[in-house]
C-alpha cells in the first residue's frame, strides 16, 4: 500500500467538504499520513474558529508523523539550496516536503506552485480524487 502525505489544503478540503464514505475509501487504497507541520497548521485554523473537536477525526483518519532529525536535514539542505538559486520557500513546507522525500512516500497538495519545484530533490506527487458533497 502506497504511503501518501496529506498537505494541509487537501487534509481541509477532506475533512470539511469530502464525503466521508471517500475518504474511507482512500485509506483502503493509501496509508494516508499527516506531517507535524500540517497538524499544526491545521489545528491552528480549527481552535482559531472554534473547531477543536476536528482533533479527533485526525486521530481517527490519519497517522501524524513527528518530525526526525533526517526530514529536518533534508529540508535544510532543500531550504538553502532554494536560497542560493534565489527561490526560498517556507520552512514548513519544505519540512513536509522532507518527510514525503524521507520516507519515500507521495505528496499530495493543491499547491503546486510550492511543491513542483521539489521533484529534482525527489518529492513524488499525486493527485487524487477527493469526491465534494453537495451541500
């Protein structure tokens, strides 16, 4: 089963506009994983407009990964080079963008903008379908 790695806007677009029968559906295709970062960005939204109880969907839904010390030197080495060519990008994102690389697994974000530029370090992106409810 192939690990994937949520970023934080397609974790937002799951949790509060999929179905909750794809997202079920996804975990029984990918082993789907949350970096420390991206829980940290997206429980910041959730206790900033009084969602903490999101929380528990994440515990029940997705692996949160701790940051290691090699996805941190991945993303040092990623942020520098970036800087050096003149094309910095936030540390968050190349933390999560690390730990994808480290761990050999697929990223999936609707940010491409930030994350393109990182296959030559060998981030893999994937898009999937996440299936929007009407509501």
């Amino acid at each position: 089963m192939n690990e994937v790695h949520l970023d934080t806007d397609v974790l937002i677009d799951l949790l509060e506009k999929g179905d909750p029968k794809k997202i079920i559906s996804l975990m029984e295709k990918y082993d789907l994983k949350i970096c420390a970062v991206v829980y940290f960005e997206f429980m910041t939204g959730a206790y900033k407009t009084d969602q903490g109880y999101l929380k528990n969907l994440l515990k029940k839904y997705f692996g949160v990964l701790p940051i290691s010390i090699e996805a941190a030197d991945c993303a040092a080495k990623i942020e520098a080079d970036l800087m050096n060519r003149g094309e910095a990008l936030d540390p968050r994102d190349a933390i999560i963008a690390a730990t994808a690389i480290q761990r050999g697994a697929f990223l999936w974000a609707r940010n491409k903008k930030h994350f393109e530029r990182l296959k030559r370090y060998g981030l893999k992106l994937i898009e999937l379908e996440i299936g929007q409810t009407t509501r």
